[in-house]
C-alpha cells in the first residue's frame, strides 16, 4: 500500500513540474497559413480592382427568387470617400455585367466564377439595375429565365464563400 501511494506521489510530482505542452502555440499549420495567404491576396486584387478599402467597407451577396442582390456599405456613416467608390464601382458593374463583361470578377478571384458562362449567354434575359443606399450602393439582379436564376444564385454564393460574407446560403 505504501509502494502504490509512492508510485502516484513520484507519478503526481513528475506531472506538476513537467511543463504544460497545451499552453504553447501549436506549429503553423500550412494549409490554413496558405488559405490566409490566399484570402488577403484576394482581398489585395479586390481593393485594386474595385478602388475601395475592403476593411473600411462591408459586403453583402443576398440570394432573392428572382436573382439577388450585390450590396456594398461604409462602415462608418462619416465615410464620404469610401461611399463614393462603392457608388463609382457598382455604377461601373451593372453597366459592365450588362454587357456580359465579368472582367472584374475574374480579376479579383483569378478564375471564372461560377454562373458566369451562363450569365453571359443570357445577358440579354438579366437586369442589373444600379441603386443607391444610404452607406454606399446596390446592384439588383432580376431575371425570368429559370437558367439565369440558377445562374445568379451560383455566381453570389462564390462570391459569398471566396468574400467569407456569412451572408445566408438558401
């Protein structure tokens, strides 16, 4: 009986003076250090292409029936330099998707999104009506073709991962 209370005595001071491997910083992992490299590249192309601070503005990608909406707002109201880029580049976007021209899509993510093949074939089934909001601006994506529709929602939940939005995926 007493060797045993011994053993966990000896067992017990060896585990109070070993240091606490849990406390220190695990090793780097390079797949999540490489995804982050990723996204602030991403987000690099984003802020040069669409002329506006990513971190001073706040995305939004909303799936509707009928298509959906790309919203950008200023994170602070006070903002008057950044509400006039997001109206300057969502001005330029819907002219530019109306005419099939998703150039700066592929600018920014380095791909072709999602949908956009689609989207450029049935240019002339889609509207992209440009519209102002208090923080910045809109573009509302309206279409009756049920390949556009599909096609929208495709593009606006790539955007919605690759943007880490958290907007709602229906």
């Amino acid at each position: 009986m007493k060797s045993a209370f011994l053993a966990v005595l000896a067992t017990l001071t060896v585990i109070a003076f070993t240091p606490v491997l849990a406390a220190e910083e695990p090793p780097a992992c390079p797949l999540h250090a490489a995804h982050s490299k990723a996204e602030a590249e991403l987000d690099r192309r984003g802020d040069q292409v669409m002329g506006l601070d990513h971190a001073r503005t706040t995305h939004h990608f909303r799936i509707e029936p009928d298509g959906g909406i790309i919203q950008i707002d200023t994170n602070d109201a006070a903002d008057d330099e950044s509400r006039q880029a997001i109206r300057t580049h969502l001005f330029e976007i819907a002219g530019a998707f109306s005419c099939g021209d998703f150039s700066a899509p592929f600018a920014i993510h380095q791909r072709v999104m999602p949908g956009v093949p689609v989207l450029i074939e049935k240019k002339e089934a889609v509207r992209y009506r440009y519209e102002e909001t208090e923080r910045g601006a809109q573009v509302r994506i309206v279409t009756q073709d049920p390949g556009a529709v599909a096609a929208i929602h495709e593009f606006l939940r790539a955007q919605i991962g690759d943007h880490r939005t958290g907007d709602q995926l229906p």
